[in-house]
C-alpha cells in the first residue's frame, strides 16, 4: 500500500514539474511598439499601442484598455465606412452588414491594398481592389489618384482629400512611387523633430511661401492662376491664409468662412500645404475669443483633420499680454480642441510682442510634440538682436515658425530693407526654419507683393519686394 502511494506521489511530481518547464507565454509587453495615429489616405484609427510579434513582424496584436488583444495576421487591417464618409478601425466582425468593409494589405513591396469584404466573406476578399504605393499613403487630394478604396463607394465623401490634383504622378492600379517634390504628395504628414519640421519619411523639410493679406480685403487675390505660378514657376509649397478675426473679418462676419474654406479646398487640390490664420491683431489678446476660437478650430479640423495639407496657426500676433496668464491658457483649450480632429498637424502658437517673445515659452512650453512657436519679424525693424534671441530659443529647443516676415519696416512701409532682409533669409535656410512671407496683396505699401492695380503675379507686376520674395522662395 506504501509503495502504491509512493508511485502515485512520484507522478503527480513529475506531472507537476513537467507542467512548470512548459515554455512561458510570451510577454508582449516587452515589445510594445507606441504608434500616434495612423493615416491611409483619408481613413483614420485613433491612436493605439501596438505589440509586434518577435518572429515576423507581420502579425501583431492591439493592446487594449482592459488588456485584451485582438489579433491582426498577415499585416491585414480592417476598417469601415462611416456615414459621414470617413473610416473607423474595426476590431471584429460586429456590424459588417452595416458597413463597407475594406482590407488594407501591405505587401513585402510597400504596396498598400484596398479590397472591399463582405459580411459572409473571409478577410481575404475577391472583389476588385486599388493599389496604392505606401509614400503616397498619407497623401491628401495632392495625388492625382483617389485617395478613396472605392471611388464609387465614396461620393458622398465631403473632404475635399478624396478630389485629385496634378501635384502627384500616381494613378489607379499604379504602384509607382510619387515623383519626389516639395508638395504634399510626396511628403505627406509633417512632425516636429527637435526643432526641424521632417517629412513622413523622416527627412528635414522647409516650408517656404506667401501669405495672404486681410481675406475681407484681398481674397480676390488667392486664385487658382496665382497659386500655380507660386508653385510651378518659384518653387513654394505653403500658403498662408490670414483670416482677421476683427476689422471687418470672420467675427464681424461669419460669411468670411466660406472664402476661407473654398481657399482651402483649391489650394488642397494644387498639393499646396495651407496655413489656415487665426489673424488676431488689433484684438490684441486672444483669450478674449476663446470659444470662438473653439468653434471655429472644431469646424475646421472636423473637415480636414485628415488631410495632411492644414497646418493650424491659432493666434497671429499676441502683445500686451501674458504668456503664462492668457497665451498658453488659451492655446491649450483650443489645441485640445485640434487634436479631438487631428491628432498629428502642425499647430503653430503666436508669442507675445506680436510674435517676437520666442524665449517666453522655455520654461511652461504647451505639452504637444506637433506644436511650433511663432517669430515674426520685418527686416526695416527687427535686426541681429531678434535673431539672437531666435537662436536662444532654438538652443533650448523651442522650434520655431516664422508665419509672417517682410521686407519693409514693422507697419509694412517705411522702405525696403533688402541687406538685412537677405541676413534673415540665410539665417531661416541656415536652421531650417520653415516661413511664409507677407504679403500676396496690391496694397500700396513696400511690403506688398504686387504692384498696385496688379492681380495677377507675374514679373511685370512684383514690387521691389516681391522680386525679392521670390528669389528667397526659390532658393
């Protein structure tokens, strides 16, 4: 009887150990990969992190909230329609009769495909799929190809990011890559890196460009014509659309919008990145319309958050204020708003001293890893002295965007100042700052663009600064 319990003792133990030598589960908390939000043209999944099998690479699993893990093969991803035209991740097969659904596979080539699912089907598909080359994944209307899985399944698509342009040589069923430029098609999403701006594929990247004067004023000025010459002929690839919140602009007169809006769309469909301009001026301290600010930041990003083109400037020129009291607390309601919509643009943040007091921000910067200061400075006024303090700034590591610089004094007149304007250009070139230069306008003052009575750019009509302009925009 002894012996039977010693033999049955025996095997329990070495049922026991051989049970705690089976190989551990792997822990995939080690290799948690953390991705922002990821973009395929304009379909879009909140930002999520990621573990990333060992062996392959290929397959790799969402690590949830409750730390449940849902389990993608293959590189496959599945995404569906919403009613309001853009796309949500899904993690199951819930709802599919509902939705269209779409695989988005990247193959070992780089080449990201679009195949409609149905509901009975398996996630391999066999209906009719587009091609897509990844460095145009990210892309917005600047290519000439849909940024849509299926143009048909997309018309009622309200983001002007599904339309096409002439800025990108991709096509349907092209696996092409698009031709490298300085436009958007090619260098999709921007980010901050340190105080560069880079480009989705991680390489620096100046943006150089005009600004429009008052839109009250010279909308009229912001054509298609105009546009094109300013990319095709000097090389730029931003615009600047300065949209006054006061004298006469968008909180006088909500109608203003619609130029805003129809401006955007154009200049999204020439491949142009826009800088949309909250244009506080006279209305000196931005806080005071902070929920305007709101409203208006929501409807914009609500339509192109998206789209790669829109980099949001939310306060021109602050002075006479605080920076720690009025700049900063407002910048951080409205960028909460932003990024509710577009969780990875460019934000730029006006300073205090009508955009000169750059050091301001060292010690109580806006927790944002996208967000640049702004440094404006016109060369009849603002001299080393500013530059100093730029550098200063660039060395505690502040990125700087230089949204509005001229070549006349401070009040766009009072001469041009070429010698110290050409110190400021190589300075910008020198640390990679991007810029906009104001201004697109007939205006009769020296910091114009064009002549006055000219509408249309070309050589006959730039002023001595615009002559200027355009030899530092094409560089």
């Amino acid at each position: 009887m002894k012996k039977k319990f010693l033999v049955l003792v025996t095997l329990l133990l070495f049922v026991l150990t051989g049970c705690s030598k089976k190989e551990k589960e792997h822990d995939y908390s080690q290799d948690i990969d953390p991705y922002s939000t990821i973009f395929f043209q304009d379909m879009k999944y909140e930002s999520e992190d990621y573990v990333v099998d060992e062996k392959d690479n290929l397959s790799y699993e969402k690590k949830t909230s409750d730390d449940s893990k849902i389990k993608y093969d293959d590189n496959k991803e599945y995404y569906k329609k919403r009613s309001d035209g853009t796309y949500t991740k899904v993690s199951n097969e819930e709802d599919f009769e509902i939705y269209e659904i779409y695989t988005i596979t990247t193959t070992s080539s780089g080449v990201i495909t679009y195949e409609t699912v149905n509901s009975s089907s398996s996630s391999s598909g066999n209906s009719s799929s587009i091609s897509q080359n990844s460095n145009s994944s990210s892309s917005s209307s600047g290519s000439s190809s849909s940024s849509t899985p299926s143009s048909s399944s997309q018309s009622g698509n309200s983001n002007p990011s599904a339309g096409s342009s002439s800025g990108s040589s991709s096509s349907p069923g092209s696996t092409t890559p698009a031709k490298k430029s300085n436009l958007v098609s090619y260098n999709g999403w921007l980010k901050l890196s340190g105080t560069n701006i880079v480009n989705n594929k991680g390489e620096k990247f100046q943006l150089r460009g005009m600004s429009s004067h008052g839109l009250q004023w010279y909308g009229n000025l912001v054509t298609e014509q105009n546009i094109k010459v300013l990319r095709d002929e000097w090389g730029s690839n931003v615009f600047r659309l300065a949209m006054y919140t006061s004298e006469g602009g968008y909180l006088d007169n909500r109608s203003i919008y619609n130029v805003l809006e129809k401006d955007i769309d154009m200049l999204i469909k020439n491949d142009m990145y826009v800088i949309v301009d909250w244009h506080i001026l006279n209305d000196n301290n931005p806080s005071s319309h902070t929920n305007e600010a709101i409203e208006f930041f929501n409807k914009v990003s609500s339509k192109y958050g998206n789209t790669p083109n829109i980099i949001y400037e939310i306060c021109n020129e602050p002075h006479w204020v605080s920076w720690d009291n009025d700049i900063k607390p407002y910048a951080d309601k409205v960028i909460a708003t932003i990024r509710k919509n577009s969780p990875n643009s460019l934000i730029i943040v006006g300073t205090n001293t009508w955009s000169q007091d750059v050091l301001d921000p060292i010690n109580n910067r806006i927790n944002d890893k996208n967000v640049l200061y702004a440094l404006h400075f016109y060369s009849g006024t603002h001299t080393s002295w500013l530059r100093d303090r730029a550098d200063q700034a660039l060395a505690a590591g502040i990125p700087i965007f230089v949204s509005e610089w001229g070549t006349s004094s401070a009040d766009g007149n009072g001469g041009v100042f070429l010698d110290e304007a050409q110190k400021w250009v190589d300075w910008m070139k020198k640390n990679n700052i991007s810029w906009a230069s104001w201004s697109l306008s007939d205006k009769n003052e020296s910091s114009a663009l064009l002549k006055p009575g000219s509408s249309i750019i070309n050589d006959n009509n730039l002023t001595t600064s615009g002559n200027f302009v355009k030899k530092a925009i094409k560089g």
